[in-house]
C-alpha cells in the first residue's frame, strides 16, 4: 500500500474497515482527531471532528427530548380519558333504578366525552320494563345486526335504521354503533349508537379498544333489565 498503485487502489470501503477494525488507531495518533475538518449540517463552514460530534449529539438529544415531550401528552391524554371513563362508570353504578340506566348511561357519555349525539336500545327486558323508551323500535333486522358484529361498527352513515333513535339523525355523517351482550360470541341483547355530523368523527380504520370497553360496562350494568339467568 505503500506504492501510488496500491494507494488508488484503496477504496473508502477499505479504510472504513480498517478503521472500524482497528480501534487502536487514533489513540496513537492522536493528532489527527484535532486536525480533521468536516463540513457542518447548518452551513458550508468546515468544523472539527469534535465539534461536529457534539452537534450530532445535541441533535440526538434534541429528539429524545422531541419523544418525551410526545410520551408525556399521549400519557396526560390517557389518563384524561381514564378520569372520564371513571366519571361515567361511577354515575352507571350511583343509579339506583334500573329504568334509569340506559337514560343516564347516554347523558353522561354524551357529556363527559362530547359526543353530539347518542342513543339506545334494550330487548329482551323483564315486563317491568317493557313499556319504556328505550325497549322501542329496534326491529329484527337491527338485532341480528347487533349481534353479528364482533366489535363496534365505526364509519359512514350508511342509512342504518338505529340511527334514527338519535335526535337529528338527518345531520349524522358517521356514526359508532357498539353491540351490548352478555359474553363474547353470546347473542346481543341491546345497541348503542354514537352519531356525529362530523364524516372524520367515526371513521372505518379508527381503533375500538375504548369503544369496546364502554360495550362492557354498558352491557354489564344493563343486564339489572333482563331476565335473571
């Protein structure tokens, strides 16, 4: 390597290797550390090894920072919706009249999770019941509906007959509807309805994890309207 030949036939590869492989190397000469000159990321100006190192490090920890600061509101989000969640779990389980359930489960969730409109409907409910609002017009095709979905529904307003238990269904361009039942795989025995008139509210590709979770606690304190067993 000593030769002009074997010089150019040494290639960038090469001395990246022979660097990487002999750790050694600028310990002995030490000298070059001080005179190497790189061209900075923020101009054309040449700046030493050194200096170019601690940029990169100051980047490096500029994201870290960036992740952090990104990790502190996703958790401060979470546990915005967990309050909520609590709050309206509570109120479910302070209403002492079962007719009153499915009344004060849609009024809270409207009001602790700003939801435009919400609405409801219970079969199969015990004779006490039967004559109540919420025990009205879901027809059979709404009910195998109900109980053919594996997870809540969320997407476009499709002309779905459950919506028309909201308020001003004319004005609903997406809408969630969450199957109530018993167990998974068990046949549903009610359907709750979320509208919104904003089409991005409830979209097809959003996750359900939360709305699956309010099926569950809807469906758990709901069945005090059903027939025992």
């Amino acid at each position: 390597m000593s030769t002009s030949s074997g010089i150019q036939g040494i290639t960038e590869d090469d001395i990246a290797r022979f660097l990487a492989n002999t750790p050694g190397f600028f310990e002995r000469h030490a000298e070059l550390l001080a005179s190497i000159q790189l061209t900075s990321p923020h101009g054309h100006r040449a700046v030493s090894l050194q200096e170019r190192q601690m940029e990169m490090l100051r980047e490096k920890i500029r994201g870290l920072e960036m992740r952090l600061m990104e990790m502190i509101r996703h958790g401060q989000e979470n546990m915005a919706i967990a309050d909520k969640l609590h709050r309206w779990t509570r109120a479910l389980m302070l209403t002492a009249d079962p007719a009153d359930l499915p009344g004060t489960l849609v009024h809270e969730l409207k009001a602790q999770f700003l939801i435009p409109q919400a609405g409801i409907r219970v079969w199969g409910v015990v004779g006490a019941y039967a004559d109540h609002a919420f025990a009205q017009g879901a027809s059979e095709d709404t009910r195998a509906l109900a109980s053919s979905l594996t997870q809540p529904y969320c997407g476009a307003n499709a002309g779905f007959e459950a919506v028309r238990w909201l308020d001003d269904p004319e004005t609903v361009a997406s809408v969630a509807m969450i199957p109530l039942r018993h167990a998974v795989g068990a046949p549903a025995f009610g359907l709750l309805v979320l509208g919104s008139p904003d089409p991005t509210r409830y979209t097809a590709d959003m996750g359900t994890e939360f709305l699956m979770r309010v099926g569950d606690l809807a469906s758990a304190g709901l069945t005090r309207l059903l027939p025992e067993g």
